[in-house]
C-alpha cells in the first residue's frame, strides 16, 4: 500500500505528470497491486482450505458473507463521498465511471477523465476473483485445483498475446484484466495449496537466504522497473508478471518464516501491523488525495491516513461487528456442507448403539 502512495505521489509535481525523480519510480505502483494480489491468493486460499479440511467442503454462503461486510461497506462509503463532492461541484466526477466502479467492471470497462475511482480496477479484478476461485477450489479439491492454478500461471502469457491479437481495443490493459493477470494472484493460491507439502516446506528452508531475499527485492524494485519502461510490453506481458509473481512470493514465504529475521521484525512493528489493518481504507482513500493533489504534500498524506483511520473505525469495524452479530442468528450460514451431512447420516444413533 504504501508503495502506491509513494508512486501516485512521485508520479506528480505541482498538478502536472512528470518523469521526477526516475521514470521507473511509476512502477512502484503496479508493484504494490501485485503483492497484494499475491497476499489476497495466499491468505484467501488458506482460508478456504482449513474450512475444506475441517469439514471435507467449503460453504460458499459463509465465505460470500463474510466477504460482503468485509469489502462492501468502506467501498461503496467512499464512492458515496466522491458522488457526493461530484454532485456539489467539488470534484469533477464521470457518473457512468461510479457505476462502472460500483459493479466492479471498472477493469473492462476503463473511462477517461475519472482519477478518483481508477484504482478501482483492482478491487475490481479481486471481486471476480472471489467469484470464480472458491466454487472452483470447492468442485476440484485441493490437488486438481493446484494443477488448475498451475495451468492459469503458464497460460496467463498466452492470455495475454491472444488479447491483443484479436482485440485491439483492449491493448495495453493487460494489466488491469482478470483473465490477462490470472498469473500473479495464482501465486499466492499455489503458495497455500503447497504451504503444508513436506517438499516444499524442506525446499524452502534450503533456498530462504537473506542473500536470496536481498536479491529479489533489489530486482522488483530496482532492476525489473528498468526492464519494465524499456521493453514494455514484450518484457512485461510474456516474462516479467511470472517472475514478479516468483519473487514477491519468495520474499512473503521468507517475511512469515523468519519473524525474527530483520524484515520479519520490520514488518511485525506495532506501525506497520496498525498500516496492515487499514491497509484497505488506506488504498480506498490515497486516490482522493495523491496523484494531481501531490502539491499539497504533506498536508495529503495527512489527510489519507486520517480518512483511512475515520473509514476502519466508522465503518470497518461496525460492519465486521454487525456480519458476527448476524453470523450468530443465521443458521443457515452455519449448515454444514453437504458432506460432512451425509457422513453424519451414516454414523448409527444413539439408540442404535443401546440396541
């Protein structure tokens, strides 16, 4: 998160889009998209394993819910704010790209002259994630969907140069589309279907070095930039997604194995677990006051983290106390998955064991 805020930041000066310090600082932005692509596959992932190991199933409607009071309220709060300063003149505002962005199409559907909800391409891109991977993960099981997750990295590429091939007018959003950036939020998926793999964990005690670790981050932030503004596309759409993907996962396989190791103990700060917290109010609100607002630093960042706070503390936190509230009531939520019934129906009575 904070690397979108740093490039949305650097990426302006003085209301006017500029190449200061280095064009590649730009990057940065899409960089933070991807380890939050790779976060969101891992932890979802985990999520609805332990729940396919608990219970042989996974209850679509429990997750579904939970996922409503979770994403739904913060977003459409901030789009109801930035209708609002629209509708009174105080920002210039596309009504057609609030629908758009409120039906979470914004990534096909791109407007021009709409800042304030651009980033919503992600958020978008993450729904349709949510739509498609648990029912898959639920049908296919742990081990098909790992190969299912697989053949999503290796086509990913090919997705990519079949869209541009055969539509023209979605060249050069690749990176904004499910189907074109499948690749990297597999990573995360593929990481959490391995995580408890024998192989794997001995694998990756042997190759997590601080050396190693040291490297990719050197790479992501600094080498792969250059790559991406002097070969885009070429780079980018047939190599550099896969192996960013390769590397952010590598540094988040190394962050939670070695807590204790300096980046472990970086990111375990009290102030960085708080920015983890409000980590999603604070890529809700960055868009209102970074980008063509950077000329007011540091007054900005400011006010994202005190919209970010007022937004987890007004309307994150009451949400997540009303989704438990209604958890609790709603039994429907809580049926058990349709196998672990069946299994309950086979064991004999009570009485049956008497007689």
């Amino acid at each position: 998160m904070l690397f979108v805020i740093a490039a949305h930041s650097l990426e302006w000066i003085r209301n006017t889009p500029t190449v200061f310090p280095y064009e590649q600082l730009g990057t940065l932005a899409l960089l933070g998209v991807d380890t939050f692509f790779v976060i969101s596959g891992f932890l979802i992932t985990q999520i609805l394993l332990k729940e396919l190991d608990s219970k042989g199933s996974i209850r679509l409607r429990k997750f579904y819910f939970r996922r409503f009071f979770r994403i739904f309220p913060p977003f459409y709060a901030y789009l109801g704010v930035v209708a609002i300063l629209g509708a009174l003149g105080v920002v210039h505002m596309n009504r057609w790209a609030l629908v758009v962005s409120g039906l979470y199409i914004w990534n096909y559907l791109v407007l021009p002259n709409a800042w304030l909800v651009g980033h919503t391409w992600s958020l978008s891109l993450e729904e349709q994630f949510y739509v498609m991977w648990p029912p898959l993960l639920k049908w296919l099981g742990r081990k098909k969907s790992l190969y299912a997750a697989l053949a999503m990295i290796v086509l990913s590429p090919v997705s990519r140069m079949i869209t541009y091939a055969v539509a023209p007018e979605r060249r050069f959003y690749e990176w904004a589309m499910l189907h074109t950036r499948l690749d990297t939020i597999m990573f995360g998926c593929v990481l959490a279907l391995l995580w408890n793999d024998k192989n794997f964990q001995r694998i990756a005690d042997k190759v997590l070095r601080p050396e190693l670790f040291a490297g990719s981050v050197l790479f992501l932030t600094a080498i792969g930039p250059l790559f991406e503004t002097s070969l885009r596309p070429r780079y980018q759409w047939l190599i550099g997604y896969p192996l960013h993907g390769v590397l952010i996962s590598f540094v988040l396989v190394y962050a939670v194995k070695k807590p204790t190791s300096l980046p472990g103990r970086f990111l375990n700060l009290r102030v960085m677990r708080h920015i983890g917290v409000i980590s999603y109010s604070l890529y809700l609100w960055q868009e209102m006051f970074d980008g063509p607002k950077v000329s007011y630093f540091p007054w900005n960042l400011i006010a994202i983290f005190a919209c970010a706070e007022l937004s987890y503390f007004l309307v994150e936190r009451p949400a997540l106390a009303m989704r438990d509230r209604l958890e609790g009531k709603w039994k429907f939520l809580s049926k058990p998955p349709r196998a672990e019934r069946q299994a309950a129906l086979q064991q004999p009575s009570a009485t049956e064991d008497v007689l």
